[in-house]
DNA sequence: AGCTACTCCTGGTAGC
DNA sequence: TGCTACCAGGAGTAGC
C-alpha cells in the first residue's frame, strides 16, 4: 500500500507531464472519489502549475488567470493509481476520474477498493496543516523525536502511525523500521530512552531514503510506478510479511501479532518487549 | 488523552 | 471445481 516512497515516486513520475497544464474536461465515474458536487466546475479551465507531496498526499496546485484557485488534493490509499498517457489509453474496469488536459493527454485516477480520494480543496492546509512533520525534513531531528515520543503516552507503533505525529509512515515502513532499530512496537513511547530515539530516527530515515531510491514496495498487483514497473524495496525487506520465515539478522521466527488492528511482524528476539516496570 | 470498534471496498485465498 | 467466508488495511469518526 502506498506509503511515502511509493507516493514520492508518483509524483516524481507525474510532475513534468501536469505542471503548466490546463485541464480542459473532466470525468468522475464513481462521485465519492472526489467528495464534493462541485469537483468538475472547481477544476476545469484551471491550470497546474505545481505538483508536490506532503507526506501520502499527492498536490496539484491550481491557478487561473496567474492566481491561486486551490488544489487538488489526491490520496492513494490502498489501491489508487494515477496514469497521465496520451490517448487512446484503457485505465480498465477500475477508473474513477479522468482529467483531460491541453496537451492531448488525459489523467487517469485509477482505485480497485475505492478507498482513494481526487478532491477539490480550496484550502488545502485545512487537511494538510493537520499533519506532523515530515521525516525526511529538517523539521524532524532527534531532539525533536526524542522530546515527542515522551511527550505521549502511547503504544509507539500506533504512535509512529499516527499522521499527525509524524506523517508518511505507513504499515509496511513503520514494521521495518522498528526491526532496524531493534524496538517493540508494543514499546511505551514515554519509555524510549534518548539513545533508542536517536536509532529510531536514523533507522526511519534510512529506510525511507533507501525505499525512495528503489522506487517503493510493491509486493502484490497494486502498487506500481505510474510507468507500470514495479519498486524494487520488498526485497529488502526484514519483517514485513515474513512471519514463520527466519530473521535475516538472527535466524529466529518472525512472529505476528496486531497492534492497533494492523498486522504487525516482529523478530522476538531483535526486539524483545521491554520488561514490564515493577513497582 | 488514548484506546477500541466500526466504516469504506474488492481481489485473493483458505477451507470445505 | 465451485462455493462461501474471511482477510488486508489508511484515515476518519464515534463512543468509552
């Protein structure tokens, strides 16, 4: 499921064929894509003239006549694609939006599950302004990460979930990172000692670096580069679907269990569970 | 404040 | 083979 990297990729693949574009029509074949009635009107005749990401969000900024009209604000989620091709191109059974643009190309939102979004924001720091920091920005240092994690109170695998606390994490990067760094993610965020905060923070940017590089994760039939390629990243990975395989590192089971209502796989032995305080 | 449960969806798969 | 039941899971929300 797409997460930072693969939404990077996106967007990096994306970027030269929408910036300077107008979009002269548009197409919603399944309305709750895009939320609001009005998502057609808002978009059409406006021109791209940025298109950027902030943590899984993929931004188009939008002006007309040279003023800022908005964004479109777009979320993978599970299984949203986006292909920008000239036509005649078949985006198949599973098209839900379809932007046509000036130069004879046409946008493509693409999403088996339908739980992607391709909306109009006026304000798109309404949805974005929510967010935490980026991880690979300067605003996330070790001072700031260590002074945060003890600051909550909270299970540090749905912590580093949550989008508000640090933004672009997903499932998949959250388990390989708490492996790397040799943590539970059952650990209590308040009892991550400053020497663990600093792994941590190395071990998650790292692995988004590394995962950006090989241009995502893609282990099943959904995720794929705008180009149709695969990312190369599932190789490396640690944990992450490898439950009843042997750790890369030691040799020992990897175990799952569910943290937060997700599937989560550790090494029992990498990252024992930090033991209970006696008081 | 932090947690769980529920919702949205459908392809894939386990079990029979 | 063909059927059914269940699972995966970002993010938002309701309720405790």
């Amino acid at each position: 499921m797409p997460e930072l990297p693969e939404v990077e990729t996106v967007v990096r693949s994306i970027r030269k064929r929408l910036e300077g574009r107008t979009i002269e029509s548009a197409l919603v074949h399944w309305r709750r894509t895009v939320v609001a009635p009005d998502f057609e009107e808002r978009v059409v005749g406006a021109r791209m003239v940025r298109v950027w990401r902030r943590a899984k969000y993929i931004v188009i900024d939008l002006a007309r006549k040279k003023r800022p009209a908005g964004a479109i604000v777009g979320h993978l989620r599970m299984t949203g694609r986006i292909h920008v091709e000239k036509r005649p191109f078949d985006p198949g059974p599973y098209k839900k939006v379809e932007l046509a643009l000036d130069d004879g190309r046409v946008l493509h939102f693409v999403d088996v599950r339908k739980f992607g979004r391709f909306e109009f924001a006026a304000d798109p720091e309404r949805v974005l302004g929510k967010l935490g920091p980026e991880p690979l920005s300067d605003d996330f240092t070790v001072q700031w990460l260590d002074t945060a994690l003890r600051a909550k109170r909270r299970v540090l695998k749905s912590l580093l979930l949550d989008q508000t606390f640090v933004a672009g994490l997903g499932n998949i990067y959250v388990d390989e990172t708490l492996h790397r760094s040799g943590l539970h993610p059952l650990t209590r965020s308040e009892r991550v000692k400053p020497a663990e905060a600093a792994r941590l923070h190395a071990e998650i940017q790292a692995v988004l670096t590394s995962a950006i590089e090989r241009e995502g994760s893609s282990f099943d039939v959904f995720y794929r580069t705008p180009e149709g390629n695969p990312g190369q990243y599932q190789d490396e990975f640690r944990v992450y679907g490898r439950d009843g395989k042997p750790c890369r590192k030691c040799g020992t089971i990897i175990e799952r269990l569910v943290v937060g209502q997700r599937g989560t796989h550790v090494c029992p032995r990498c990252q024992p569970r930090s033991p209970k305080r006696s008081k």
